[in-house]
C-alpha cells in the first residue's frame, strides 16, 4: 500500500504552546507529500522560521480528519488525547 504525508501540515510548538511555526516550503528539497511504497525511503530537510526568545521546540503535525475522528480515543486529533510532540534539538 502506498503512503503520502499529502493534506498534512508540519509545525513546530515553543515550550509555552505557541504555534507560531509552520514549515516553509522550499522548492530545493524533496517534499513531504511524496508519495511512497513500501520499503521505500527518502531524505528530506525541513525549514521553519522561530523567535528569537523560543527556547524548547517540537516538532507536530496537522492532519486532515473527519469531525467524528475528533472524540475518538485512539486518534492524535482528539479533543480527549493531547498531540504527539517530537523533541526538536
């Protein structure tokens, strides 16, 4: 089955909650949303754009779900499940 990170957005959350960060696109890497067979990989760079006074960074994700999916336990888009943050160092 092939995969794509299509209709997701990548963002970076500061220590305080702030989402302020969103990823610059940048024609020179290979995007995202590329679509991917199985055992297939692929390198790729991600740019964003921080204040100055940010201090912790994580890495998160936007994705396309269905309203339902919103109080589901399972799901990281949940209103009862806190998002899935990556320490970015």
């Amino acid at each position: 089955m092939r995969t794509s990170a299509k209709g997701f957005s990548l963002f970076l959350v500061d220590e305080r909650g702030r989402r302020r960060y969103p990823m610059i696109k940048d024609p020179s890497v290979i995007p995202i949303d590329l679509g991917l067979d199985p055992g297939q990989t692929v390198n790729t760079s991600l740019t964003f754009v921080t204040s100055a006074d940010a201090r912790e960074l994580f890495l998160t994700i936007d994705s396309p779900i269905f309203w339902g999916a919103r109080f589901c336990f399972a799901c990281d888009g949940s209103l009862l499940h806190k998002p899935t943050l990556l320490r970015v160092l």
